[in-house]
C-alpha cells in the first residue's frame, strides 16, 4: 500500500473494478479498496457484487469491454439474446426485435456476475499500476485543497477484527463505487433521493421443456413485469445442458412477496407458469430464489471537489429494462476518457471545474436512460382499462413503425447517444 494515489476507487463491485480497468493505460496510480476479500482464480472469496446472478450486457457495452481487452476473456460464459420479445398479459399488444434486423450479432449478452467479477480480477492483478487495498474499510474522508485523506482500517486475516490504529492514504480523486447502500455517501453527507415502486425483484434460474431459442421474453402482468432471459452452456452449466434454462428476474408487489418466497417448488413453478404462459413450453425446474427491494434512487451530488459518485451509488434503476448496469458502464467510460485528458494536459483530476465537465456530459444519458426504466415500469403498471388500450396501440406501433422501433432498439442496446465514442 503505497502513501498517495492518483485515483482511489471505493469499490471493488464490477463497477469500479471496470473503472480500474478503464485507467489501465493511463500512467495514474490506481487503487481499489474493498472491504471484503477479492475472489482468486478459483473464485474463492467473496464480493457481493460478483454472486450467482446474472447480469444483461447491452451490444454497447460489449464494444466497451472489447475497448478494454476483455471481450474474448468474458466471451466465453456468455449467452446472445438474438430476439427479444415484449407482450402485455392478457391483451393483444406485442413487439418483437431481432439483431439480424439491424446488422449485430446479438441485441445483447446475459453474463454471470461471477464470470464478470473474475474477469475483471484477474486482468487487474497483472497490471502494475492498481492496488488491491483488502479487505479493508473506509473510516473517513477528508478534503484539503489538493488531495483526499482517506482514512481506513485493516481487517485481521487470522482474527477479522479491523485494526485498532486507522491508517491513511490520500487521493488527487476518490470515486465512490459501494452500491447502492454506499456508506461512503452516507459518512459524506451526500443525500440520496429515493422513490420506492412498493415491488420486490425475485430473482432464479428456471429450466423450461422448451429450448430458448436465444430469445429473451419481457411480459407485463397486472402484477409486474417478469423477464426471462436466456441461459446455456457457455454460462458455467453443466455438460450435457440442452440450453434450456432461463434467468427469471420476476417482479412481485411487497404484499406477495413474503407468500410467493415461501411456496414450494412445484406450487411457485405453477405460479409462474400461469403468469409467463407457455411460450417456453412448461417450467420444469427452479433454482434458488432471492429477491430484494425495488426503487429508484439518484445522489443529490455526484460530484464534489475530489469526490465522484458512479454506479448503483450514483443511480439504482428498477431492472424492468436491463439498464442500471450498462448506464453505469458507460458512465465509467466517459470518467476514465475525463480523467486521462486532464491528467495530460496537467490539470488536477479532482479539481470541481474538471469534474463538473465529466457530469455536465453525463448528465442527458442519465435522464433519458432513467425516464426510459421509469416510465415504461409506471406505464405498465397501471391496470386502468384506457391506458391498456394505449398501451397495446404503443406496442403495435413499435413493432410496425421502423423509425420508432429503430429507437426503441438503440435504448435497448445501450446505443442511445453513445455511437460515436464506443464504436470508433
């Protein structure tokens, strides 16, 4: 652990492990400080971040991850969404999109978080300018004019008490990279908005009778939206899958949650299968089921001098869309292209005018991204007979009009405002 960094990353989730990885080829001295242990190559140790969900990858962001000399490495456990499939429970409105309609491999890619957090691990570990500060936890911070004090403690490796005796280092930059409860933000004083959608997010693997296809299925029921994303072989199944599995990301009122968690396997698969129908023929099995809370949360502050915010920290999005992750990728991206400019031209990286241009130019994906996931989760969530019919008439129109249709695929493939800078 060296004394001075040029840029400490609070974080060691995939979000500010990617940020480590964009900084790469910059000469900036880079540390991750993680208060628990980072994963091995056997994937040994645990960061929540990197647990047994999956994640939705954009086409936008597998150009970002071939930017950072990832893509080949990840490719390998990931499944293509090739089609996507967006209904209304119950009611005639539908729309269909289709990757070869607009010249891609696939619309996307549905990766394991473990895989991502190993990947991004082990390329880290190679490069000489990022430290791992771990597991460890942040104390304190504290501004002066030129730098970050950030003051920490060690954890014990025989005891897993923190040491009594904080040590320090200081940062030109800290970006604050602990999620969506991010105590660091909490320690700073930075208000975080929050508007709860009173629904939960259940979360399994589910195997159907019917093959995929590569096709990932967003229905809307009057009790939420559920997604089926398509799993196979290449995600870490075991020989022999028929590539009939299926990542389930339901989403459930808070008054259901709590009976729905507790039913047995056959009566939740039966639910489920009522719901969702028969488009996969019939559910046959189901994995373990977690769920968590469902809201919309934007930092009053994302940046201060010294000081970023970025990922689920900055911005928690509802998952009806797949679009919290990839936002945040490409936030990193704009703050990694930011911060190595400065640092050329001689700038202090934490200094607020440098941040601020990084915000000011984050700040038209972040509302359009975010007003996209929202207003499609209110708009499908209102049960009203006339905002059915719109909302069916909307669908139709997307699947027959192919300007609408062209943007609504952008949105979806994370391309929205972005082209230039990830596909040159």
């Amino acid at each position: 652990m060296n004394s001075h960094y040029d840029v400490v990353i609070i974080g060691g989730g995939m979000v500010g492990a990617s940020l480590a990885m964009a900084l790469k080829n910059t000469a900036l001295k880079v540390a991750v400080i993680e208060p628990y242990p980072i994963p091995d190559a056997r994937g040994e140790g645990y960061q929540p971040s990197y647990d047994a969900r999956s994640t939705a990858l954009s086409w936008g962001s597998r150009l970002v991850y071939q930017q950072l000399g990832l893509w080949e490495k990840l490719s390998e456990h990931v499944t293509p969404i090739k089609k996507i499939h967006v209904s209304d429970r119950g009611r005639f409105g539908a729309t269909r999109l289709a990757a070869k309609d607009y010249h891609v491999e696939a619309l996307g890619y549905v990766v394991p978080n473990e895989w991502i957090g190993m990947t991004l691990i082990s390329a880290l570990k190679t490069e000489p300018n990022v430290d791992f500060i771990c597991p460890a936890r942040v104390e304190g911070l504290k501004r002066s004019e030129q730098s970050t004090c950030i003051t920490l403690s060690k954890q014990n490796p025989e005891t897993g008490e923190y040491d009594l005796e904080p040590q320090s280092v200081t940062a030109n930059l800290v970006v604050i990279a602990d999620g969506g409860r991010s105590e660091t933000c909490q320690k700073l004083g930075i208000e975080i908005q929050t508007e709860s959608y009173g629904q939960h997010a259940l979360v399994t693997n589910v195997t159907t009778s019917k093959h995929h296809g590569y096709e990932a299925f967003e229905r809307f029921t009057e009790n939420g939206p559920m997604a089926m994303l398509p799993l196979g072989e290449s995600d870490g199944a075991s020989v022999g899958c028929t590539d009939a599995r299926c990542a389930l990301v339901w989403t459930l009122p808070e008054d259901e949650i709590d009976a729905v968690m507790a039913m047995p396997d056959a009566e939740f698969m039966a639910l489920l299968q009522t719901r969702f129908g028969y488009r996969l023929g019939k559910i046959e099995q189901v994995g373990t089921r977690h769920h968590y809370p469902l809201k919309l949360s934007q930092a009053a502050e994302q940046v201060r001098a010294g000081i970023v915010v970025v990922g689920n920290a900055a911005h928690a999005l509802h998952p009806v869309a797949g679009q919290g992750y990839n936002l945040a990728l490409r936030g990193v991206v704009a703050l990694a292209e930011l911060v190595s400019e400065a640092a050329g031209k001689g700038e202090n990286i934490g200094a607020l005018p440098v941040l601020q241009r990084y915000i000011n130019g984050r700040y038209a994906d972040q509302d359009k991204t975010i007003l996209f996931s929202d207003k499609i989760t209110r708009l499908f969530g209102d049960t009203s007979a006339g905002v059915g019919l719109l909302r069916d008439m909307g669908l139709v129109g997307l699947d027959i009009l192919p300007g609408a249709k062209r943007l609504f695929a952008r949105q979806a493939m994370g391309l929205g405002g972005t082209e230039a800078k990830i596909s040159s």
